[in-house]
C-alpha cells in the first residue's frame, strides 16, 4: 500500500514538472516571436500578424 501512494506521489510529481517544462518552453517560444515581430516591423514598418 506505502509503494503505490508513493509510486503515485512520483507520478504526480513528474506530470507537474512536465507541465512546468511546457508552460517554460511555451513562454521561451512567445518571448522568441515577439522579439522576431519587432524585428521584423523595426525593419519594415509591417506588424507581423501571429
């Protein structure tokens, strides 16, 4: 009984650290086409729609 609460602790555990590497890397995404929207209406004066 103590090896499954603790298998499903791990469990829980490791999903919420992958979520929290996809919330990181979603943001890491955003952060890199923003910078790529400005760029790109510095350059050209068009805004980028996405």
């Amino acid at each position: 009984m103590t090896l499954h609460l603790l298998e499903l602790n791990l469990n829980s555990a490791l999903a919420e650290f992958e979520f929290l590497l996809y919330v990181a890397a979603q943001k890491i995404l955003n952060a890199v086409f923003d910078l790529v929207k400005t760029a790109v209406k510095n350059v050209t004066g068009v805004g980028l729609l996405f």
